[in-house]
C-alpha cells in the first residue's frame, strides 16, 4: 500500500516527509485555500518535497469536461508530466477521464463515495479512485466497506485501478484498510501523526535510556 500525505502545509509537509516512509503528497481545492498563499507556488514547493519521482496529486476545478481537460494540461506543464490529475467523478468528470487516459495522462478519480463511481471511473481510465472514507462514515453509511467493495470491484473485473482512500480521521480507518491491502492511503499529517503516538512506546525507550545510563552514565550512547 503507498503513503501519501493529504496537506499542503509546507512546513508541515515536510516535516512528515523527512521522518515517515511516504510516497506523495495529495492536495485538493480546499487544502490548497488552507495555505491562504498562491496554489502554484505552495504546488511547486510540494513537487520539490516529492521529487520528480515523488506522486503528486492535483485537482481541477472546473465542473465541464473541457475545463478539466485544459486545466489538466496547464497542471502537467507546470508541475511535471507524470502528476496525477485528480478529476471528479461526475459524468463530466467521467468524460474527461476517457480523453485524459487517452492521452497517458496519470487520473486520480475523487469524490467518490459509491462503488459505483469506482468502477466507472476505473473504466474511463483512471489509475487511482479516491473514495472518501470519513465523509462516508458521517453520511451514515460505512467508509471502510465502501473502499473494500472498490478494491473488489477492480480484483473482480480485472481493472488496472488502484484505491487511494482518503478522508481518514483515525488511525483505526488507515489499518483497517491496510489490512485489506488497497492500493494506496492518503492522511492528513495530524492522523500521520497518531498513527504510532502510543505511551507505551515512549515508556519502553525511556526504560531503555535509564537501563544503559545506569550501566555506563548518563547521556552515554553506544558510539
Ligand atoms: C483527498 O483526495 C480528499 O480530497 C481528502 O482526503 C478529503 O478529506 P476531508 O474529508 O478531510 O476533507
């Protein structure tokens, strides 16, 4: 399963980047308007986080196919041809995927909260599909299962689409899905975060550090 963090807070970023096992950074409209700076200054300073290998995820705003194809264009050429376009999975947004996967053109399909938009969107020839796990769960229906109807969906029909489910607000929501095997997860650095926070933790390496500091002095380490 990739890694990817969801936040465009560089500094933040960063800082997740350099301490956990991370393969991209996602962004949508939103996270990007957190930053209250411009999006391709904020969006280049991610590419150079990631490297050019690194994924990068943007998203269109345009709602009409042809807005999205043109604004799929511009992403590519500032950020790098091999970013990934993330295109809501609307009819319109359906639309741009055919033409997009046409052209090669790496697809994360967003917004999607029904299997079915998954296996469309997979179709039309998008390389990831993001269900959103936490808004699913707050709708009052079950995030987790959705995501892993997805990955069945795409096993079952021998569709070459990963999931990338995003929306977490926990750690129980990344393991559960990571037990599953899906493609790809997406956090927000504050989840990142509690992922392995655990006082039991900290209690044993403290135990450890005054184990060896009695045994060979305080501040003493192994070199
Ligand atoms: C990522 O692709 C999604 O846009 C994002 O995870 C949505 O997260 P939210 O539900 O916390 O806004």
């Amino acid at each position: 399963m990739k890694f990817i963090i969801d936040d465009a807070d560089i500094e933040k970023v960063r800082e997740i980047w350099d301490l956990y096992p991370c393969d991209g950074v996602t962004t949508n409209p939103s996270i990007l308007a957190k930053s209250g700076r411009n999006p391709y200054e904020v969006l280049t300073e991610l590419r150079e986080i990631v490297g050019k290998d690194g994924e990068l995820h943007v998203q269109v705003v345009s709602k009409d196919a042809e807005g999205m194809v043109k604004e799929a264009a511009v992403i590519r050429e500032r950020l790098g041809e091999n970013t990934f376009v993330k295109i809501p999975t609307t009819p319109q947004g359906l639309k741009a995927m055919k033409i997009l996967s046409a052209q090669g053109v790496n697809i994360t399909a967003t917004a999607i909260y029904t299997p079915m938009q998954g296996f469309l969107a997979a179709k039309a020839g998008a390389k990831y599909a993001a269900p959103y796990v936490n808004r699913i769960d707050n709708m009052g229906y079950d995030g987790i299962k959705t995501a892993m109807d997805i990955h069945d969906i795409f096993e079952n029909n021998g569709l070459n689409t990963e999931v990338l489910a995003a929306s977490f607000k926990n750690s129980q929501q990344v393991l559960e899905l990571t037990k599953y095997g899906i493609g790809a997860a997406t956090v927000g650095t504050a989840v990142i975060e509690g992922l392995i926070k655990n006082a039991a933790i900290t209690s044993a390496i403290d135990a450890f550090v005054d184990d060896f500091a009695g045994l060979v002095g305080e501040g003493k380490t192994m070199m």
